[in-house]
C-alpha cells in the first residue's frame, strides 16, 4: 500500500496549472473548468495529478494508459486493472490518497477546527458521541468523523445505509483503522492491511516534476 500526503497552499490557477492540464483526463478538465473560484480548480486539478502520480509509482503504468471508470455506486475504478483499488480525499490546503493492489481502502482527512457539535446527532453512534464528549475537543470529533467517512468509502457503496448505526469503536472496525495527526490535519485509512499504512509527503514542485521527466 502507498499513501501519501500533499499540502495544497497555492489558490491561483496560473499558467503553471494550465500547463498541466493535458496530463489529465478530458473529463477532468471539463470537470475544472466548470469551477467558478480558482481554489477549486486547483485543488480539483492536484488531486487528480496525485492519484495518477501513484498509481504509476506503484504499478509502473504510464499515465497515459490509465483510464477511469466510475461504478454503479460512484466508486471511481482503474478499467483493466480491477485489482488495484485507490481512494482519495481533501480538504482545505491538503490532499491525502492511498493505493492498494491487495486490499480495498478508504481514506478522509480533515483539517482540524472548530465545529458545532449538534451535528453528531444526524451522523455518529451513540457511543461515538460519547467518545468525543468524553474528550470534549475537536481533534476527537474530527477523529470520530474521518473514520466513519474511511470506512464507508472502503465500503464503496456510498451511503446507503444508516450511518449513526455504525460504530467505529467496535473491534471489527478497529482492526481496520489507522489514524494520525499532521500539521492540524487528521487522516484516517480504512484497509485489510493497516500495519502497512506508512504515510509518505510529496510536495507540489515534487509532484509536477514526476510528470515532466
């Protein structure tokens, strides 16, 4: 499994970000230039240069023969290589992503701030709330969150069910999760293997001169 981090300062899609546009997809472009603030373009257009940028390190395909998929339940997949699985997320100012070719995975990340917590109410278990109570910061919420979102994007069937039903406190879970903290940003991994969660940072001039050699 590889997974990497990617802090995403920059706000403004410049000249530099246009030139990267042809190493990704057509209906990613199209996707980024359908955004109205440049922050989303950015975000969008790294995101998809980072999950391509893995995949290739880790498989050794050439990005140019990388073509995506989406399943029934909107699980993005990598047609021709159904055995590699991959999840991505963001949030303010960072990407995280995780690749596996022998377990499915699901990842989040968020950046750690202040919340209200009456929105437990419509989406932990009760002994999730309980645990952040307990705590009564958000590092503890944003745990409790990330893990429910890992865990249901391991799942890849969206949210068809309940989700205050599920508790990632029981043992069946836990052997699942990895989370850690980063810069005021948590990250969580949902995966089979998680002993192999091995968090690696890749900064933005790193990333764009991967495409360019």
């Amino acid at each position: 499994m590889l997974t990497y981090c990617l802090p995403i300062i920059n706000s403004h899609f410049s000249q530099r970000e246009m030139s990267l546009l042809p190493f990704v997809s057509q209906e990613r472009r199209a996707v980024i230039e359908r955004f109205r603030f440049d922050e989303s373009k950015v975000l969008s257009l790294y995101c998809a240069l980072l999950l391509r940028h893995m995949i290739c390190t880790y498989t050794g395909i050439k990005n140019n023969e990388l073509v995506f998929d989406i399943s029934k339940y909107g699980k993005p997949y990598l047609k021709g290589y159904e055995n590699i699985d991959f999840n991505i997320s963001h949030t303010k100012g960072m990407a995280f992503c995780a690749v596996s070719d022998t377990s499915k995975v699901g990842v989040d990340t968020e950046h750690i701030r202040p919340i209200k917590y009456n929105i437990m109410k419509t989406c932990f278990h009760p002994k999730e709330i309980e645990y952040v109570e307990r705590f009564g910061d958000d590092e503890h919420f944003f745990e409790v969150w990330t893990k429910k979102e890992a865990y249901t994007k391991y799942l890849g069937t969206g949210l068809t069910t309940d989700i205050t039903s599920i508790n990632v406190f029981l043992k069946e879970h836990d052997e699942h999760l990895v989370s850690f903290i980063k810069d005021n940003y948590i990250f969580s991994v949902y995966s089979d293997e998680p002993q192999k969660v091995q968090p690696l940072n890749i900064n933005i001039d790193e990333l764009i001169h991967s495409f360019m050699i």
